[in-house]
C-alpha cells in the first residue's frame, strides 16, 4: 500500500513533523491505532456484528468488555485494549 507524495506532505504539515523523532512518534501512535482498529475488526468478524450493531444477529457470543495489555515493538512500548469474547 503506497502512499503518494501529497499525501505524505499533508501528513507533515498537519502534524508538524521537524525531526525523526517526530515522525518515530506519529509512527509509534500510528502503529498503535491500526493495530487496535485491526483487532476489532476481527472481533466484528468473528461475531457477525459491530460493537453496539448486533440488531437481528442470532448468536449468543457476545463481547465480553476489555482489558488494557502493554506491547512492545519497534517503536516502543505501548498499551492497547484487548476485547474478550463470552461463547456460549
């Protein structure tokens, strides 16, 4: 996934980027947001619905509330909530 030259000038400018350690950490935050938006993703996947969308669904899995873990990475240590799951 390629992300054009405007596009990266855009992402400077609005988050006025002056250093390397400015852009590891827009990188670090960044990492951290799609990292937590791909876990719930999976989570709407594995249950059939959004948070807050079950509507119609017939299943009695349901979320189960979340707990904050630390991970590490390249770019540092960071915290993230993990959502659980209650099968039934």
């Amino acid at each position: 996934m390629a992300v054009a030259k405007d596009q990266i000038r855009q992402i400077i400018a609005q988050n006025n980027l002056n250093s390397v350690a400015d852009v590891y950490a827009l990188l670090k935050d960044s990492f951290k947001d799609i990292l937590q938006e791909l876990m719930e993703a999976e989570l709407d996947a594995s249950l059939g619905y959004q948070k807050n969308q079950k509507g119609d669904v017939q299943t009695d899995n349901k979320r189960n509330g979340h707990s904050k873990k630390n991970l590490r990475s390249q770019y540092g240590e960071f915290t993230i909530d993990v959502l659980s799951i209650m099968y039934s």
